[in-house]
C-alpha cells in the first residue's frame, strides 16, 4: 500500500519491515471494503490474512505483511479509510496531470 495511505489508516493494513506492498489495486479494494462494507471491517479485525486473501491478494504478499498484521483490534473509522482510499485514487490522478507530453520540433532543412 502507498505511505499516503499508510499514514491515514490503523497500523494492521501495512508492513514498513518488509519489501511486501499491496498493489494499488489491492490497496484500493481494502480500503473501499474498509470504508463501506460493517462484515468485511469485523473480519479484518479478527482475520486479517483470510480478508486480504479474499480480496485475492497473493499468499506470498499475506505472508511477508503478516508481521505487522499480527495486531488485532479495533480498526479506524470508516471516514478515515474512505479519505485514505480518495488520497491513493487522486494520487493516481495526480501523476498523470503531470505528466508532461513532448511536443518534438524537428528541423528537416531548408526546402531548396
């Protein structure tokens, strides 16, 4: 998951000790389902390797984010992974608006 939402949402979604990261994708899936879905939340809190594997994330991410996954308990409000969830998204949006797109001159000669 990216530190933009690291920083936002309860400790159990990310690892800082390990080069395992969700995808954006997969981060994007945890938090709309952390934000908006009162089942998934319960379940995450008690299992979080059986949710993220739910959310198809692969087994061997699960494992090497399992270490700070370890921490059970009470998840944030759902407003704070909602706008961890808006921050990653506009992120994204972001890095493409900054993209510059070249606009190349080429100087063939004179048409003599």
């Amino acid at each position: 998951m990216s530190n933009v939402a690291a920083e936002t949402v309860a400790a159990p979604v990310v690892s800082l000790q390990t080069n395992a990261s969700l995808s954006r994708e997969h981060s994007l899936a945890l938090l709309h389902k952390l934000a908006t879905d009162d089942v998934f939340r319960r379940r995450f809190e008690q299992n979080p390797a059986a949710t993220l594997a739910e959310l198809g994330v692969p087994s061997k991410i699960i494992m090497n984010l399992m270490a700070s996954c370890q921490v059970l308990g009470k998840l944030a409000d759902k407003e704070k992974f909602a706008k961890a969830r808006q921050l990653l998204l506009d992120a994204g949006a972001d890095a493409c608006i900054q993209m510059a797109i070249p606009n190349p001159k080429l100087d063939f000669g004179s048409r003599d």
